[in-house]
C-alpha cells in the first residue's frame, strides 16, 4: 500500500478547509494545489464580493486567509475588513489550525491587539526577498528561503506570539500563536500563472522603491519556485495535524534518513483522529 495515499486518505476524512480571498479574481494557488491534493475539500469564500463567513468553525478542519490590495487597517471603508477581524477569534476559540497569508496575517496580527503599518521609509517589498529563521522558528523554517513578496505595510510581533521567520527590510515575516495560527508576511501560494498575472495587472506599482521588475521576478520564480513548493508541503502538514504527538510523528517519518511506512502513516492517522474527537468533545 502506498504510504503517501493512506495519509491522504485519512486526511479526506476531516471537514472542508475555509478559504477566504478578497477578489473575484483570487486563488489559492499552490496553497489550494496541495491541500486538495492531500485530500481537502475547499469552502472557497470571497466576503469583499458579498459571500458570508460562518459563525462557528464545526464544519471546517481549519481556515486559510488570503491577501487582497485592501489594508487591514480598512476597517472603516470596507465592512468585510470588519467582519473578518471580528470572525477571526472564532477560528482562535475553536482551536481550528488558522493560516494568513499577507492581508491574512495582518489581519490576524490586528485581531491580536497588534499594529500594521507601512514601511518608516515607504519602502515596498514586491518581488523575491530571503527571510531567516528565528531561533524559535527552525522546526518550522529549518533553512533561510528566498520568498514572493508584494506588500507595502507589515505587522508588529502580537503579545504571546512567537517570530518564526524574519527579514532585512520588514523584521517581522513570519508569526505563530498558541501552536495552530500562523501569519506569513510573503506568499507561498505563488504560481507561474499567478505571477504572469500579478505583474501584468500591477504593473504600475513596479515602480515603487523595493519593487522589482517584472522580468526579474519571473527569472526569480523559475529559481524558487521549486524550494518553496518542497517547503509548503512541509509545512502544510506540520500545520494541518492536529496534535504535538502527531506531528512529533509526521516528522520522524520525514527524517531524512528514514522512508514514511504505510504502517508508521497509519498510526499517526490513528492518534490524529483519536486528537480530532477529544478536541470537538
């Protein structure tokens, strides 16, 4: 029996996975790719084009929020902003894995009391830059990794979080609260697709300080493209599983001097499942 398809199959057995953006033109991308491909049904939800958020997470394994080009200081133009900051501690309460990407985790640094604000300098971030794992932040980023950016505010470190990954131009690149929330300043989910359109369609900010053009950052993706994708599945498991010992397990399987057994994926599909039921008990 494949190893790979009994986890797969195990992990098709949980509730859809949330997924909020903020255009009509959004998509998950490789983020999206990935959790389908482990078995994932996604809830995909636009709240800035009228779509409601649901006011408990039972139905949902874990919540995934996107960026946008609205700030998440927008809460006095754009309702949805408000909502979201409102929703967000429901997917905290319930203990839900939570992941915000760019707009996401600075929504979610705001939904914990901290700041999000522009660049001292009003310089940008929009292209490939490096971020360094913390000392806290090397199970989860164990190597310095060269990521898509596009933004022009970021986030203060929230109160009772931990800084996992940090860069030169904005410190604060990557956060975790209470072990199953995380924001990220950069963006994983990138597709070939996805930059092709980006850079077309936001041509006009490639100008800003701290952009890059769009021909580089093309070049840059076909550098980098493969480092992250190798990452995000990594983390996208360490994030997904439900309990310290299941993910103590799904990394011993992952040692690099060890192969994933089909009965070592089975019994963490086990525990995982027997950590499901006392959570929404």
């Amino acid at each position: 029996m494949d190893p790979i398809n009994v986890h797969y199959e195990f992990m098709a057995s949980f509730s859809p996975i949330l997924v909020v953006v903020h255009q009509a033109t959004s998509t998950p991308g490789l983020v999206g790719h990935l959790l389908q491909q482990m078995g994932f049904a996604l809830d995909i939800r636009c709240p800035a084009q009228g779509d409601t958020l649901p006011p408990t997470m039972d139905r949902h394994s874990a919540a995934v929020v996107f960026g946008g080009p609205m700030s998440a200081n927008d809460d006095n133009q754009f309702s949805f902003i408000r909502d979201e900051l409102t929703w967000i501690p429901t997917v905290l309460a319930a203990e839900k894995p939570y992941l915000g990407i760019c707009l996401g985790g600075q929504l979610l640094a705001r939904a914990l009391g901290a700041r999000v604000k522009p660049h001292p300098e009003g310089v940008r971030e929009i292209g490939y830059y490096p971020v360094q794992p913390t000392a806290a932040g090397r199970t989860v980023l164990p190597a310095p990794l060269m990521v898509y950016q596009w933004h022009q505010e970021g986030f203060d470190l929230p109160h009772g979080s931990r800084l996992i990954a940090q860069g030169a131009t904005f410190p604060h690149q990557a956060f975790c609260y209470n072990q199953r929330a995380y924001g990220l300043q950069f963006h994983p989910e990138m597709t070939t697709l996805m930059m092709n359109f980006w850079t077309t369609y936001g041509a006009e900010q490639l100008v800003y300080p701290g952009a890059q053009s769009r021909w580089y950052q093309l070049s840059q993706h076909r550098l980098y493209r493969g480092p992250v994708e190798r990452w995000l599945r990594r983390f996208l498991t360490h994030w997904i599983l439900p309990a310290t010992t299941t993910e103590t397990a799904w990394e011993q399987c992952h040692h690099a001097s060890a192969e994933p057994t089909a009965l070592h994926l089975m019994a963490v599909a086990k525990q995982s499942r027997h950590d499901q039921n006392k959570l929404q008990h």
